[in-house]
C-alpha cells in the first residue's frame, strides 16, 4: 500500500511537471542574462580596448603644441648671432625676453606661429626675409586632470596637445564602475588672470565617439581642462528575478534589458506585468509595461533612468503550478527516503 502510495505520488508529480513544460527553460533565461549584462561589462572592459585603439591612432604634432608658462623654448635665427640657440623660460605671465626684441607675449602661441611673429619683428628692422626656428625643449604648461572613475585619477603633465581617448588612456582606462557619459570641464577666457572665471562643460558619449559615428567628439584637450568620468546610475531590480538588488547603468539600458540583470527570471515571472516606479522631485510614477507587446509591436523599450524601480510581477497560474512542482518533488524525496527504509 505504502509503495502503491507512493508511485501515485510520482506519477502526479511528473504529469504537473509536464504541464509546467511550457514555461521558459533556464537556458533561454540565462542567455539573455548573458547577452543584457554584456552591456553592464562595457565599462571595464570593451570601451578601454576600444580607447587604446583609437588613441594608437591619434598622431598628436609638437608644432601644434600651445605654448604657456614653465615651457622652454630655444630660439635661433639665421645670421643673428644674438638669436644662436638662445634658451628661455616662458615666464608665469606667458612672456620671455629676448635680445634686439625685448620682452615679447608667447601664452598661446604655437610654436610655428611664434616663428612668424619673431620673424617680422627681426624684419622690422635687422634683416629682409630672416629665417627663425623655435624648439620647444621643456614642456611644463600641459597640465589636464583626470578625475573620478578611472583606475589612476590624477594630474597629468602632457609634452604636447592630447586628445580625449590619449588622456583616458594615460590614466588607466575606465574602472568598471565608470559611466559612458563623461564631461570635460574647460577654462574660460581669461581664466590665467581670474580664476573665478566660469569655463565650457563638454558633454562626450564614449560609446558613440568609440564605435565611430562621431569622431569629432574626440576632442583635444588642452592645459587646465578637468576630464571627469562619474559613477554610473544604479537601478533597482525586484519581484520574480533570482537575484533581485541594485544594479549599474550602463549606456542605454531598456526595461526588457534590465529585467534579466537578476541572474534570469524565476519560473512564474510574468512579462506581461512589468512596473517601474520613477521618483522624481515634481512626482512619483508607476510606469506599466507588457514586455511582450512591445516586443511583438517592435516598438523601441522604456529607458532605464537612475534610481528606477523595476518590479517583474508573477503569474498566477505559474506561480500555482511551479509551487505545486516544489511540493512534490519534497514530498518524493521524502517518500523515496521512507521506502529506502523498508
């Protein structure tokens, strides 16, 4: 009779459990786990390769450098003797003094275009047609900050004008934490002379410079612009995920993205029932989305914003039936261990 029990036991249990065949299987979950959270790994990994790659492209000129305060130039013209390799330190001021010239305003300058202007004030009155060269031999105005989440923030001294990707590369690359918005912060005019001076705010996205649509945006940078490179949003997964808690922002990230971040869905969540809550100061919302409509319509998903609620509601037939599997399967266990006894 015990046995005869239990055998019913397992064949009600195996004819439930193929009823809740047609539920999704774990590998189908974890694959686009996978795939969604390969987007979360950008960071860290495929922006920094794509960073170095772009910067290995990037052929800076010294002749493009700008020149400011602490460089040290070397002037020579051609049958001056006064001007044979003469060296001079740019003063704090951005002035150097130099013979049959005087002193002679070079902050800003490149050094072609001081080549040209020292040319004309030789021309002026010593020479017809004199042939000036300017070497830069120190380079000690170049100073850009790298700031936040890089693995080696920090001031860096540049020997000649970098752009955006050289400067991320030079500190390390993007830690994983890193957003794919960064800003870059440069001094107003005038800033040498007032500080208080407000500057230009420079909105990069790192993702669309790196793939290539837009390699404008992979500006020079110049001495005394900040790079900053915040923290990336968080959002916040619940209901029926397996591993429900906070997670990054990285890029654009939809509803039907994030909502497999928890190491895939459980057995009775339900697509059709996704909420995200929106805290803002002016309201709160409570945004409904039919994952499934939407992808049956095509239609582009809701983007995730910072500080999101993402609650995947459950089924209640599913939830019904995988309880009933869990059930079961206890009561098999126990039963098998009960008939192992006899």
């Amino acid at each position: 009779m015990r046995r005869t029990s239990i055998l019913s036991i397992i064949g009600l249990g195996m004819l439930v459990a193929g009823c809740a065949s047609t539920g999704p299987s774990k590998e189908a979950l974890l694959a686009k786990a996978s795939a969604s959270r390969s987007s979360e790994q950008v960071g860290s990994t495929t922006l920094n390769s794509k960073i170095i790659s772009t910067t290995a492209q990037e052929n800076g000129s010294a002749r493009d450098y700008v020149i400011g305060a602490g460089d040290l130039l070397v002037v020579t013209a051609l049958d001056v003797s006064e001007w044979d390799k003469v060296r001079v330190r740019v003063g704090t001021e951005g002035f150097i003094r130099l013979p049959l010239v005087g002193t002679i305003k070079v902050h800003g300058l490149t050094a072609r275009r001081l080549e040209g202007e020292l040319a004309d004030l030789l021309a002026e009155k010593y020479l017809h047609d004199p042939q000036v060269s300017v070497f830069i031999e120190e380079y000690k105005s170049q100073r850009v900050a790298v700031l936040g989440e890089v693995n080696k923030p920090g001031i860096y001294e540049v020997n000649e004008r970098r752009t955006l990707t050289d400067m991320l590369a030079l500190a390390g690359g993007l830690s994983k934490e890193a957003d794919q918005v960064i800003y870059i912060l440069r001094k107003g005019a005038g800033a040498d002379t007032d500080p208080s001076t407000s500057g230009e705010l420079v909105k990069v996205d790192l993702e669309q410079l790196l793939v290539g649509l837009d390699p404008s945006m992979n500006v020079r940078v110049g001495s005394g612009d900040v790079i900053s490179v915040p923290k990336s949003g968080e959002f916040l997964l619940g209901g029926a995920v397996k591993k429900p808690g906070p997670y990054p922002i990285k890029g654009k990230l939809t509803v039907d993205q994030a909502i497999y971040f928890g190491e895939g869905l459980k057995e009775d969540a339900d697509l059709t029932d996704i909420e995200v809550l929106r805290v803002s100061e002016s309201k709160n919302e409570v945004l409904k989305i039919n994952v499934d409509q939407v992808k049956q319509e095509g239609k582009p998903g809701l983007v995730i914003q910072k500080n999101d609620v993402v609650f995947v509601g459950t089924s209640g037939p599913k939830a019904v039936i995988y309880g009933a599997v869990d059930f079961f399967k206890s009561v098999i266990r126990v039963g098998l261990s009960a008939g192992a006894a006899f």
